[in-house]
C-alpha cells in the first residue's frame, strides 16, 4: 500500500479495545512509547488506560490505509497475548498476518487440557521448534490461547495442529511428519500437479483394535446366536419390595457399639486396631523373608536315570578318547 492511493481522509472515525491481563501492566508501560511511534508513522492513535486496563486503537485524519486499523488491532490483541514488542510490531507490514486460536474450551478435563497442551511444547520446546520451522511461523503458547504470526498458509497448517492435538488428540509429531514430507515433495516439479495421498503416512489409533478384539471374541462361534445370548443373560427374580437401604455411618456404629464409647475409648479402639493391622503385615514381611532363605526341594533320581546318565557320561568320554587317538596319528604320520 502506497499514501498515494488515497489523497483524502476517512469520513468516519473506526477504533478497537482489548483487556490486558495484570501481570503486562509493567511490560506495557515500558513498551508504549515504541508502539505509538510505530503506529504514529502510520497515521493512527493509540492510548493505554492503565485504570480499565485496557488499550485502544483508532483512527485519525492521517490515516491513509483503510486496513491499518485492522492491523493496528490484532497489533494490541497480540501484545495482550504475551507476544515481545520487536515480534508484534511486524505485523504492521503487509505479509505479515496473525491467528489467536482459543484453546480453553476444547477439552473439558483440565488435566488432560494440560497434558496435550504440553504436546505443543514438547521436551525443551523443541515440538514447537519444529512447527515453526515447517509452518514458517511465529508461535506462542500462552494460557487457554496459541497465538501464532506469519502467512495465510502457515497459519491454517498451525490451527490444524493445535486443533488436531487439543480436541481429536493427535500427536502433533504425526502432523509434523506429514508437513516434512509435502515439503520434499513439493521440491519435486513432476509431483506438483498430482495428489500426495499415496506418499502421505496413514495413522491409526490402537485403542480401538483392541476394543474391537474383545467385542469379537464375546461373539458366540455357534450358529445359534439367538440361543446363546438368551443363556448368558440370567432373568431377574422379581420380588415386589424395594432393596434395602444402604447403612449410614451411625447406623454402622451402633451396630459395632462405637456409638457409645468415649472419645477416649474410641482412641484407643483405633490405635488397637491399628497395632493388629501392622502385626500382621510384619508376620507376612517376615514369612516372605523367610521363603527366600528356604532350601529347594530336590529332585528324586530313579535308579534307572541314574545308570542312563552314567552310560552317556561314558559314551561321551569315548567320543573324545578317539578322536584324540586320531589326531595323534595323523601327527606322527607328518
């Protein structure tokens, strides 16, 4: 985009807002003097309100681009996002483009939001190296959102990713694999107008086979399913009064007689209690103890085996005997 395009002002006045959290109030102070001079020399204002916590973008008489302020907005939802000041201000140019993909509402457990989470990172960040190497883009794991920067392209391959590895749980080194291969495919000019399918690698899950197995061999083998099935399920005795209700904590005490001890007495019921449970763990300590000091019973040996085992001892002697002999011929002989 040049100035020269569009000689006149804009007719009506357009501006953006965004929280920031807490913790970049300081960050933001520091910073904001190289923000408003980035955007100064496009020709729109910006103004930090410490009291909301807020920041806003809008535009002025200046102001040439229409698109800037679009700019100028994912500029301070960036910035919001954790994202240093040299890495959001290249957004300002016209390549550049930013994605905020919202992660929090994907997975409902949080320890599971977690653990997949950290499938993003990897050991030492180097899962997150790797998609930026592949995607050529800029990416940030921060909280419940993945901010990312770069072109078009790579940033549907990025949302992918994350998307993939979050809600489907997919393994985003899958991904990454399938990215490494359509780039040394795309090197290659007589592959560029055909399909990558066939070269891409097919991925299963395991934990359905073995669901499935199992489900198979419940299946009955005999041809008669019907007769089967009616056998292993048992009919229900119907008895018109409803089951009994289950104990409560007193009524378990009153019935033991604890409900009518004292503090004390209760103490020591339990300290009893507690005394039988680790005499008879060290009993069981010690017998296992015990086992491995225990002799091995021996064999019993017919007197039978006991003539064969000495008949193959001899035959095996001989064996040797001879081909001794042999050996010694053949050297006198030389």
């Amino acid at each position: 985009w040049k100035p020269e395009y569009m000689n006149s002002s804009m007719l009506e006045e357009s501006s953006f807002a965004t929280l920031f959290p807490k913790y970049r109030e300081q960050y933001l102070r520091e910073v904001w003097g190289q923000v408003t001079k980035a955007l100064k020399k496009v020709g729109i204002s910006c103004e930090l309100n410490l009291i909301e916590g807020s920041m806003t973008v809008r535009t002025t008489r200046k102001t040439r681009d229409p698109y800037m302020i679009i700019k100028a907005r994912d500029l301070i939802k960036l910035l919001a996002r954790s994202i240093p000041v040299e890495k959001a201000l290249q957004i300002l140019g016209d390549d550049m483009n930013c994605d905020i993909i919202k992660i929090g509402g994907l997975v409902r457990n949080k320890e599971r939001f977690v653990k997949r989470r950290q499938r993003l990172l990897g050991p030492n960040g180097q899962t997150l190296k790797a998609i930026e190497l592949l995607t050529r883009c800029y990416v940030l794991v921060q909280g419940n959102t993945v901010a990312a920067m770069g072109s078009f392209k790579g940033l549907k391959q990025v949302r992918n990713i994350v998307v993939d590895c979050l809600k489907k749980n997919y393994h985003p080194i899958y991904n990454i694999k399938a990215l490494m291969i359509k780039r040394e495919l795309a090197k290659d000019p007589e592959l560029a107008n055909e399909n990558w399918e066939r070269f891409l690698p097919r991925f299963r899950r395991m934990n359905n086979t073995s669901k499935k197995a199992a489900k198979e061999d419940e299946k009955p083998t005999t041809g008669g399913s019907k007769t089967s099935k009616a056998s292993k399920k048992k009919k229900k005795v119907y008895t018109p009064f409803p089951p009994a209700p289950t104990p409560s904590k007193i009524d378990l005490q009153l019935a033991s007689g604890e409900y009518f001890l004292n503090e004390k007495q209760r103490l020591e019921q339990k300290k009893q209690k507690k005394k039988e449970s680790a005499e008879a763990k060290n009993q069981e300590r010690g017998k296992r103890r015990q086992k491995s000091f225990e002799a091995p019973p021996e064999e019993y040996e017919s007197p039978k085996k006991k003539k064969l085992k000495s008949e193959k001892e001899k035959i095996h002697n001989l064996d040797e005997l001879t081909s001794k002999v042999k050996l010694n011929i053949k050297k006198n002989k030389k």
